[in-house]
C-alpha cells in the first residue's frame, strides 16, 4: 500500500509497472502470485488469491509447516512440486542452504546429529532492519545515542543471540523455524540443535555447521559430493577456503570451505557457508519453483535466473 503508483521496473526500464495495492488486485487476472510479503499479508491475500484460481509461491513463513503444503527448496527437493499444487510455501533463507549442505551430507554417510551457529545479516529481517544498521553506525560516528527500533539491542559494533522472540524454552522462534523447516525439507527428523545470531552486516549470512555422523567417512568423498551438488560452491583452496558475506553478494551459490575432521566425536565434521539471504532462501528459491512449476526443471543454480 505504501508504495501503491510507484513506478517497478523489472529487468531493464522498458518493463516499468506502476505498483497497485494489494486489496485492489483482482486475482482472478493472474496465474501465479509470488508473495513476498509478511505472515499477516500472506495469510489474508493467499487464500483470496487461491479461491480465484491463482497459484502461488510464498516466502513468508505462515503456511511452510502445514500439513499438505509442499515446502521446496528446489535443489533438494524440487521434484516433489505436482501439476496439481496450488500454493507451494519457499524455505527460511536458513533453512534453505542449510538443507543443500545436509542433503549432500546425508548422501555420504547418514548423520546422527548437526549443531549450527548462524551469523545473520540485518536484510535477512527486512529493508527496515538494514536501514537501522546504517542509522545506528552514522549515530555512532556522530556520538548521538542508538537507540534499537526493528532489533532487541544495539546492531551497529554489535552483535546479539537472538533471531525473533524469545521462547518459554529459551529457543528463540528462527532456532525452531531453522531445525523444523530443514526436517521437513530432508523429509527426516535428523537432530538439529541450532544457535542463530544477528550480526552487524548488510547481506549474506553464514553458518558454523558441525555433523556427527554415524559411520567413518572419507574426506574426499565429501569433497566430491558437495562439489556434484546443485547449488553449492566448494571453496577449497589451501590457505584461502571460505567466503565472507561481502564476497557471496549477488551470488546464487551456498559457498562451502573450512572443511576439517571434528577430533572431539568418532566421525564428526566442521564447515563453514555463507549465501546471499536475499537469493538463496529468498528471491532465487521463489524462482527456481516458478521455473518448475512452469517448466518441470529450474534453470540451474549456477546460472542467474534473477538477473
Ligand atoms: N529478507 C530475507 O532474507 C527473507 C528470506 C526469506 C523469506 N523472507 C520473508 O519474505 C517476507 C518479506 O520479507 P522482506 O525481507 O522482503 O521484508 P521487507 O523488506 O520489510 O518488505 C516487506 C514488503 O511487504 C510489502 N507489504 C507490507 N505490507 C503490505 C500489505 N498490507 N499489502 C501488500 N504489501 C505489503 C511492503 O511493501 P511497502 O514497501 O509498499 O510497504 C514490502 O515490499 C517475509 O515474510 C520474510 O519472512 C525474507
């Protein structure tokens, strides 16, 4: 509604689209609604958006751990989306590179548990977040207070153990959403005990992945497998084997490194991935299950379906 008449140009600036209201949207006009919008908005307009016979892809996470609702992260299980799907829910932009790295994991040897740190970015919570990053740094400079608006604490020269709100467990709601997300997705219960933080960066967010799994495992089959999965980036060269956030920006690959044998448990392994939020588990995923939807395979993810 806020940006209703604004003009959208979409590709290039010969396919400029001016913006209309959500609640003026006549459905019955539209094959497929991508929605990108927040719990409230998808819960109220899917299912007008449904009745017209418009089928739709949303982001937001209200429908992804119903019952009956196809939850797709196209590398790992875009085989599953049928002709007759009308709505498919797309994965926490955790969820999703984290279930690529432990589908391909789980083709080597299977795993009895998986312990994440995540080190999110502030876009991963909304354009209102990353903007309080950058307000909160330039009120730092200028000794003016910081005063937190979208976040629990001060961003800016911090960071905080907390992504969404607290639980009476002391989970906090993205730990939950992370570890049930990904055992629907793998289509296993596979333990994961999840960590998530906020850190002060713009785009990209990293995880500390460790596996244990329960038999022994070649380094070098892991090497292989992750290298042959769609989606995924080894980063492997000695002395320099990982991203940051900076580096992975406008990239669809998760981008793994950092690989090395957990000596503390009989067949454990540490990694480390960084993604674009705004890609991976977001923009690229919606796309990727457009393509399939309308073509029966995605484009691939080393390739730019978004441009
Ligand atoms: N950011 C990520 O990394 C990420 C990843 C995966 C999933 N998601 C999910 O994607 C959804 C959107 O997240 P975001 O990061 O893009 O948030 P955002 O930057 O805050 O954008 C929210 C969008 O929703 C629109 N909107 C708000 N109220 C609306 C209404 N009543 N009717 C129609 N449109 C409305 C806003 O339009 P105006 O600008 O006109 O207000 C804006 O375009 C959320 O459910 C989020 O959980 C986000």
């Amino acid at each position: 509604k806020n940006s209703a008449g604004k003009p959208l140009s979409v590709r290039d600036k010969q396919h400029i689209h001016p913006v209309q209201a959500l609640e003026d949207c006549d459905f019955s006009q539209i094959d497929i609604a991508l929605f990108a919008t927040e719990n409230n908005v998808s819960k109220e307009y899917i299912p007008c958006a449904l009745e017209n016979h418009c089928r739709v892809i949303d982001s937001s996470s209200f429908y992804r751990l119903q019952e009956g609702i196809p939850l797709i992260v196209p590398p790992v299980n875009g085989d599953q989306i049928k002709q007759h799907d009308r709505l498919i829910a797309a994965a926490n932009c955790l969820a999703s590179p984290l279930s690529i790295v432990l589908s391909s994991l789980m083709s080597v040897a299977p795993i009895r548990r998986a312990v994440v740190t995540t080190f999110q970015s502030t876009s991963g919570a909304g354009k209102g977040s990353m903007d309080e990053l950058e307000q909160q740094t330039h009120s730092y400079f200028n000794q003016q207070p910081l005063i937190p608006r979208y976040f629990p604490r001060q961003i800016a020269f911090n960071l905080f153990p907390q992504v969404g709100e607290i639980l009476e467990d002391n989970f906090c709601t993205e730990e939950v959403k992370i570890v049930k997300e990904t055992q629907k997705i793998l289509n296993t219960p596979i333990p994961i005990l999840a960590t998530t933080t906020r850190v002060p960066v713009f785009i990209g967010h990293s995880i500390a992945i460790v596996v244990e799994f329960s038999e022994n495992f070649s380094m070098q089959t892991i090497k292989e497998k992750l290298r042959s999965m769609p989606g995924i980036r080894l980063v492997d060269h000695h002395g320099s084997d990982y991203l940051t956030p900076v580096e992975c920006q406008n990239q669809n690959d998760v981008f793994v490194g950092r690989l090395r044998r957990d000596p503390t448990v009989s067949h454990g392994l540490s990694l480390w991935t960084v993604s674009d939020n705004l890609r991976r588990g977001a923009a690229l995923d919606t796309v990727e299950i457009l393509q399939l939807m309308l073509n029966g395979s995605a484009e691939g993810s080393g390739q730019n379906p978004i441009g």
